[in-house]
C-alpha cells in the first residue's frame, strides 16, 4: 500500500508502526515556510544520488520480513 498524505497522516502510520519501508526525496532547494515532515526511524537500504537530489530508502526494524510466493 502507498501511503501519500500530510505530515499529519504520514505521523500517524509511523507513530502506529504501519510501515514497512519510506522513500524519502531530500532537496537542497528550500521552498519557504511551512509544516515540518515527519523524520521516520529505520534501518538504512539504500541512498541514491539523483542529481542535487537525495533518495534514501528505510525499512521499519518492527517490520515483518517480506516472503514473496
């Protein structure tokens, strides 16, 4: 399930553990003012340089392991 939503929905799925990996897009571009994103905790996969751009993929550690049939 993809989860798209504000800081205070996203919040709601981390605080609760309903998460099983997050892409995060950091930017060195500031867009001004406005509600803080949520900073999920997790065990690191990847980085991947895209430009000036960051991407960093984590996986929740409370996750359960993925079995693919």
């Amino acid at each position: 399930m993809i989860v798209e939503g504000g800081a205070f929905t996203i919040q709601q799925f981390l605080d609760k553990g309903l998460w099983d990996e997050t892409a995060i897009f950091n930017t060195p571009i500031r867009l001004g003012t406005g509600i803080a994103a949520p900073i999920p905790v997790g065990q690191k996969l990847a980085t991947y340089q895209l430009g000036e751009d960051n991407l960093t993929i984590l996986r929740n550690p409370l996750a359960q392991p993925l079995n693919f049939v």
